[in-house]
C-alpha cells in the first residue's frame, strides 16, 4: 500500500485498502475556521440537536485567521460566534483574537493596519499554526474546513479539506465516509541550488501535470532528495497538492519529522503518542515521475491559473505593480529569510507587502538579528509594509479594508501565496502571478519579474 493507503487503512479499521474503495474512516483532528466555522456549528446543531456535545472536545480546534483584521462587522461577529461555541463545548483548543472570554472581537481601524491587534492566544494562519501547536502528528487523520488543510501532509499525515456539512457530521460522529484516492508518485532526488526554493518545486510539478491533474488523487513526495527539504519546504510542497486538484499531498516519515513533531507536542503539552506510516515496497502509482531538484530553476505561475508555468528569466516583459509574502505557503519564518536575504541592502521600487503567517514568526523576525538589525528592520529599511497583524490578509481578497488587498483593476502582483484565479487576491481583474519568495524579492527591486539568481550568489 501507498502512505495514504495506509493511514486510511488503519483509520478504518481494515488489514488494507486499494484505491476506489469506500471506507468510514475515524478522525484524529478536527480543524475549522472564522470563515467555515459558523457554518459547520450551523450544520452540526441542525443535525444533532441544539444541545448536542462534540464527539471527542480534545480533538476539535478552532482558528480564526481568514477575515480577521477588518472593521467588517460580519467579519467580526464570526469569531464571536466561534467563542461562543467553543464556551459551550468546553474546548480546549480555540484561539482566539482576544483574551478576554466574555468579550467581543472589534479591529480597530484607527490604529492603522501595521500595528499588533491581539492577544495572547491569537495562532494565526491555521495550516502554519496547526503544527506550531503541536496538533499535526505523523499517521493520524486531519479533517479541516479549509482546501489548504493537505498541508499538513507534509508530517505523514493524511490531511484534507472538507465542506461544512461533512464537518459538521464529524464533529457530531468523528467518522467520515471516504473513497480511497489513487496515488500519483513524484520522487524527489538532487538539492535544491541557490536561489531556488521550495515553492519552485511544487510550481514545476503543477506545471507538468496541470491544474486540475491531479483530481480526487494523493501526490505523494519520496525519495532520497526529501531528506535535503526542511519541514517548511515540505510544508510549502504539500500545500499545494489542491492546486493540482490532489485530494492530499504527503511525504515520508523521517527523523526530521520525528523531530519537529515531538518538540512541538511537548512545547504545547498536546497528545505527544503517534504511529508513522511506511510505504509497502510494492506499491501502485496512477503516475510516477522523477523531480531533479538539481535542475529546477526559479519559476513562476502565470495568470490566471497555477498550471501556467514559465521560467522567471524568461518573464522580464512583464511589469509589477505590487510584490505579495505571506500566507500559509509563503509567511513562514524561512520564507522571510530568503525574502530578507535577497532584499538586504537594497530597496523595493513597488507596493511591497508583507504578512506573516502567525505571531510565533512575527517574534523570530523582529528578534532574529543579522549583524546589527533585526530581519524585520532589514525588510522595513527595503521598503517593505509590514504588519504585525499575522493572517490570512489578502491571500483570500478579504473585505476592501483587507491589509494588500487588489483594490482596483488590472493591478499586476507577484506573491509568495498559493492562488491566482481571477479576482482571488481582489479585484476579479487584476493579475496575480505565483512565485517563491526569492523571486518576489527579485521583482520587487526590479518592478518586473526577475530571477533571483541575478541577486543571489552561490
């Protein structure tokens, strides 16, 4: 069997399973958000009763992160909603933008959109978050009402997005009926070379079977070169798998994993038990192919879908208004880094923004120092707009208050983030142009998409 194969196995309590069957399945985390939540409390009361309780309240975690810093008041009312709910179940894990329990979420306009607006509790972008909490364990089945939550495959997980009334149903039973997903193999081999990142490498497999290649099937990532990505990279990777269609993406298990996820549970005091999975040495793939890490270069996808894959040196023609990183795929620690790395002792020379992911990474920018500033301070001297407010931001356009968002048409951004349909960072007739962070940075300087070879030395 398949990693996927395996985890789903298990989770069904069967010796084995092939692609194309049908199996209830157990979840180990349930995950929503301010945007989904509501909805899937909505569903859940309906189905099983006003006073119903969750099915297991440990396994259940709520994190407000879409629309969050906004003087939207139905934005607002969400996490209030949120609150409320996980008052009334006695949940553990909800994080909420304030501290105060019996208070209600209100962003405050007037103090501008750079400034810190939360409390002590705030995790930020659900899918960075999740594993910084120590929720994401090798094995295990994650359920979240989001299409970005295969990002946690990058932990030997099978880790999915699902509608509000399938969570809702697992939030009253914790099962879910699921058909097995064939598995597409890419085996990773080389090393990524400098000025090439990780999202280069998910961008290059998107770009060789398209946007919709890999429909209702798992992408899964082995092979010796896995042991040279660092779990942001793999998380980057995995992330994308819904760009592809996937129904997950996942990866190996290896110490690396182990490591990360055993610091994690016991620095926030979740369940620290888990069982990884290991592929069968026979094991049937719909696709293989092989991705030479050494060879990639920086890449970038072009309007108006992911699968639109280009080479960045051969995209100078095309002129920016706007440089995006953030988001759950791009406004990691080591994205800002390669970010910082190819922005220092230079300036941007458009509307350059940045977001991170969540508070935990605000901290390791305005704390880490490179010689006499901080990286946050290298980013800001740049002329980068950084906000301490960690979030989704524009990643998902947002209400018109939203920090980076597409106000107005035919505006040309290039951003770290994971999506570029029309209208998806804004107006439905701006452009949005994918790429790592290096590359964003190279294009910020230039005003034009640039490769970020041509700042970065070996």
């Amino acid at each position: 069997m398949t990693l996927t194969e395996k985890i789903l196995a298990r989770a069904a309590g069967k010796s084995s399973v092939q692609a194309g069957d049908n199996i209830w399945v157990d979840a180990d985390v349930l995950m929503t958000h301010d945007v989904c939540g509501p909805g899937t409390i909505g569903v859940f009361k309906r189905e099983f009763g006003k006073t119903a309780k969750v099915w297991d309240r440990k396994k259940v975690v709520i994190i407000p992160d879409h629309y969050i810093f906004t003087a939207d008041s139905l934005s607002n009312r969400n996490v209030d909603i949120l609150r409320a709910f996980a008052q009334e179940q006695d949940l553990p894990y909800f994080y909420d933008v304030i501290d105060d329990p019996a208070g209600q979420w209100k962003f405050d306009a007037t103090k501008g959109l750079l400034q810190k607006q939360y409390g002590s509790n705030y995790a930020g972008v659900c899918h960075t978050a999740l594993p910084q909490k120590g929720h994401t364990r090798p094995g295990e089945i994650l359920f979240g009402t989001d299409s970005h939550t295969c990002m946690a495959g990058a932990f030997n997980q099978f880790a999915t997005g699902i509608g509000n009334t399938d969570a809702g149903f697992v939030m009253g039973t914790g099962k879910l009926l699921i058909k097995v997903p064939e598995t597409m193999r890419f085996r990773i081999e080389g090393k990524l070379q400098p000025g090439v990142m990780a999202k280069d490498v998910i961008l290059h497999c998107i770009g060789e079977i398209g946007f919709d290649g890999a429909t209702y099937r798992a992408m899964q990532f082995d092979g010796p070169g896995v042991a040279s990505l660092s779990m942001d990279d793999r998380m980057t990777i995995a992330n994308m798998a819904i760009e592809a269609g996937g129904k997950n993406g996942i990866f190996e298990f290896d110490a690396r994993t182990q490591e990360f996820v055993e610091g994690r549970t016991r620095l926030n005091g979740t369940k620290s038990s888990f069982e990884p999975v290991f592929a069968d040495k026979e094991q049937k793939f719909v696709y293989e192919t092989v991705i030479d890490l050494d060879k990639l270069e920086p890449t970038v996808a072009c309007h108006p879908d992911p699968g639109q894959r280009k080479k960045a040196k051969e995209m100078g023609h095309i002129k920016l208004d706007r440089a995006y990183v953030g988001s759950c795929t791009g406004g990691k620690t080591s994205d800002f880094v390669e970010f910082a790395r190819v922005l220092h002792g230079r300036k941007v020379t458009i509307d350059t923004f940045g977001v991170p992911a969540t508070p935990e990474i605000v901290g390791d920018l305005q704390n880490t120092r490179w010689g006499n500033q901080t990286i946050w301070q290298i980013l800001v001297d740049a002329g980068v707009r950084m906000t301490e407010n960690a979030g989704c931001a524009a990643c998902l356009g947002g209400p018109v208050d939203t920090f980076g968002r597409m106000n107005q048409p035919g505006l040309k951004c290039i951003s770290a983030t994971n999506r570029n349909f029309p209208g998806r960072m804004g107006h439905k007739e701006s452009q949005v142009f994918l790429a790592s962070p290096a590359t964003v940075a190279a294009s910020a300087i230039a005003g034009k998409i640039t490769d970020p070879r041509e700042y970065v030395s070996n």
